[in-house]
C-alpha cells in the first residue's frame, strides 16, 4: 500500500468517527429537546458517515475507474447534501437560541 493510500484511509477513518461522534451528540439531543434543527443536523451527519465510508473505500479497496468515479460522483454530492442540511440546522439552531434570549431579557443570558 502506498502511503497517500494509507494516510487517505486514516484521514477518512478519522472523519468518520468523528462523524459518528457528532451523529451520537445530535440524536441524543434530538430525542431529548425535540427540537427540528438537531434532525436536519443529524441527517448531515449521517450523510457525513456514508460520504467518509465511501471516501475510505477509495483509498483501501482496487476498484475500475467506472467504480472509482461513481464513488466520487455520489460522494460528492452527498457531501453537498450533508453540508446543506448542516447550515439550514445550525441556522435554526441560532435563531431558536436567539429567540429564547429575547425571550429572557437583557442580562438573563449567562456570559452576558
């Protein structure tokens, strides 16, 4: 194995956990506040996982160049995907915090 394969599978297998990790963060607090942003933020993230998977499977798997491209084709357009579903997330992740600081008053937010 060469080492740009080596290092691309590392680099990949590191993204994924870390992927996983957020997943595991965003579906607990999903299940516990309900609330939509942690499903759009965990539907990216499990796009995320897909995309490290296949990602990985470039580097550490003999594929035919059709395989090679359609893995690069379809994972990056779901990193595309993921990456919007994590801004619209966040995004009312944001604004759902901002309207509860509103909501509280000047003074009330702890830090301020």
């Amino acid at each position: 194995m060469e080492s740009y394969q080596l290092i691309g599978g590392l680099t990949s297998g590191f993204v994924l956990l870390v992927q996983c990790m957020m997943f595991w963060l965003q579906a607990r607090a999903l299940r516990r506040h309900g609330h939509r942003s942690f499903l759009f933020l965990s539907a990216g993230s499990t796009l995320g996982i897909i995309f490290s998977a296949a990602s990985a499977c470039l580097y550490l798997l003999q594929t035919s160049p059709e395989a090679y491209w359609a893995i690069v084709l379809g994972s990056t357009a779901l990193i595309l995907v993921s990456a919007v579903l994590g801004v619209i997330g966040t995004w009312q992740l944001f604004l759902s915090y901002a309207r509860l600081a509103a909501k509280a008053g000047p003074g009330s937010v702890a830090g301020t």
